[in-house]
C-alpha cells in the first residue's frame, strides 16, 4: 500500500483494473490509481521532483497532477479512461478533481485512434512473442563464436552505436566489405543474445496463472481481452467521446479470457478495427487536437491556488 508524504494533496483516487471494467472474478486484486499534488517545495525548489509513485507488486499508481495531465493530453489510453470512472467508484475526489473532471472535454482528441491503437498492437507484440517463445523456444545459450566472433573482433553497444551515428550523417563514410560483414556479425549476435536473455526473464518472473492459459490455449488469453478493451474503449471515445465503465462488453472479454477467440480469429478482429478505426477517425466529432491551452490554464489555476492555500495555512 502506496503511502504518500503527508505534505503531499491526494486529489483524486478510484478502484482501476477488472474492477473498473468489470471483468473481475473472485481473485482479482483491487488496482488502485490516482492524483496528487506535491508542497511547494517541488515547485519553487530545485533539488526534489517527483512524477509518480507505484507500487507494481499491489498494481497501485498515483500520478503527479503536471505528469497526469500531460498523458492525459497525449490520449494515453490508460490515462484517459480515469476521466470517466464513475463518480461511484470515486474514493477520493477533491475540489480539484471536481475541476478537471468537468473539464475533461479538453482533453478530447482523435488521437484516440494512433494511442488506443498503438496501445493494442503492443499488447498484440507482448501475445505474439510469448506464443512464439512457448511454441519455439530458444534452445541454446548464444555464444559469440557461433557467429563468427571472437574475442578482437566483437563490438561492444558503443562501438555499434557509433557506427549507426556516423552511418546516418548525410555525408556518411564509405566503409570495407569486411567492416559491413563484421557489424552484421556483431548485430546479428547482439539480438539473439536480447532474444535469450528477454526468453529467460520472462521464463523467471511468468506468472503461473497465464502460464496455465498460454499452455491451455496457446497464447495468453488475458492479454488479448485487454486488447480487445483498449479496442472497445477507443472505438467509443471516437464515435462518442465518452467511455462506458464497466464496459458494456465485459461478458464478452470474459469469454476472451477464458479462450473465446483463438490466435488467428484475435488477429483477424485486430485487422478489422484497423480499417473501422480509419472510417471512424473522417466520422468522429472529437478535434483533431486537444485544447492543450486550455488545459496549461486550468493546471495553472488548480495549482496557484493550492498553493496560495499552503502559504496562507
């Protein structure tokens, strides 16, 4: 449990996760997010900054109000969807929150569509790259000698680096075919060994329960249903600038997780919001962009006066 520092302004906390979305089952945890304002000090001072605090074993993250209202800008989708959580999900809610709650228009955009997207497709990466570790996984440790490479002729990042660096300078140098050779050597070696160690950690830290449904289903079902959530949540800010918690799907993204759709039918419904989120973006009545100066106004509003609030306590 997140404790933050007593001089610091909780403004805003809800339950978040299966809870929020309404796809918990009786052992889900209770995710927590939330806002805060920092003392004076983290604005006047130069010596202590602070952008959030988490605690990942608990699924618990509060975010400095400055850093909270730049993602929610950004249509971080993770982000966005708090402006929308039900006041009866609301644990604490300040005059502050109240503010930018009423206020969340301004954070509307149609970058809904590159964010929530995005954010599907990386979940997408994640599921793809542990089925193919669970179905082909690494069999061997790579060593730099099966690549050709011995001790004088390995490169380390830097050196690597600084090739790229003067490669991509309009006026790059033209180097031997043996350098080429042995740079490829170099970064061929340098991605299985990246592949491996990504293999082993995962294989450290998987977590029993989706290890169950990879090996039940052959790829990790809970994943795709927050797939499919991001998809549903981002195709209703755009076609209706809102988000509905829970989710009116949630029976669906529980037959999701419990291995409704298989590997390639997930694949195929990805493919199809693709095109529906292009239709969606000429369609949607949100801007183009968010009202990023009305937000900096309403950021310098709430925390002037909190401020003003403090020096006169």
């Amino acid at each position: 449990m997140i404790e933050l520092p007593n001089s610091f302004k909780l403004i805003f906390k809800c339950k978040a996760g299966s809870h929020l979305y309404g796809t918990n089952t009786p052992l889900s945890d209770i995710d927590y997010r939330g806002v805060f304002i920092p003392d004076e000090r983290y604005f006047y001072g130069c010596l202590l900054s602070t952008e959030q605090y988490e605690d990942k074993k608990n699924d618990e993250t509060y975010f400095e109000i400055r850093k909270f209202l730049h993602l929610a800008l950004d249509s971080n989708p993770n982000i966005i969807e708090l402006l929308f959580v039900p006041e009866k999900m609301w644990e604490v809610a300040t005059d502050e929150w109240l503010l930018i709650h009423q206020n969340r228009n301004l954070f509307l955009s149609k970058k809904a569509k590159y964010t929530f997207l995005g954010y599907a497709h990386s979940q997408f990466k994640r599921i793809k790259t542990h089925r193919n570790w669970l179905l082909h996984p690494p069999l061997k440790e790579p060593a730099p000698e099966d690549y050709g490479l011995s001790r004088e002729t390995r490169m380390s990042d830097d050196d690597l680096g600084a090739f790229e660096s003067l490669q991509s300078q309009p006026n790059h140098i033209i180097v031997s075919e043996d350098l080429m050779k042995l740079v490829t050597k170099n970064k061929a070696y340098k991605n299985a060994r990246r592949e491996w160690d990504s293999y082993q950690t995962w294989k450290k830290n998987r977590n029993p329960e989706r290890a169950k449904l990879e090996e039940k289903f052959g790829y990790d079902t809970k994943h795709a249903s927050h797939l499919i959530r991001l998809i549903s949540e981002g195709e209703e800010l755009l076609l209706n600038g809102t988000i509905t918690f829970p989710r009116p799907d949630a029976k669906y993204l529980l037959e999701i997780r419990s291995g409704a759709l298989s590997y390639d039918q997930l694949y195929r419904e990805l493919e199809v919001y693709e095109e529906k989120f292009e239709m969606y973006y000429k369609t949607s009545k949100l801007p183009d962009k968010p009202n990023s100066l009305g937000v900096d106004s309403l950021c310098i509003s709430i925390n002037k006066t909190y401020l003003k609030g403090m020096e006169n306590a």
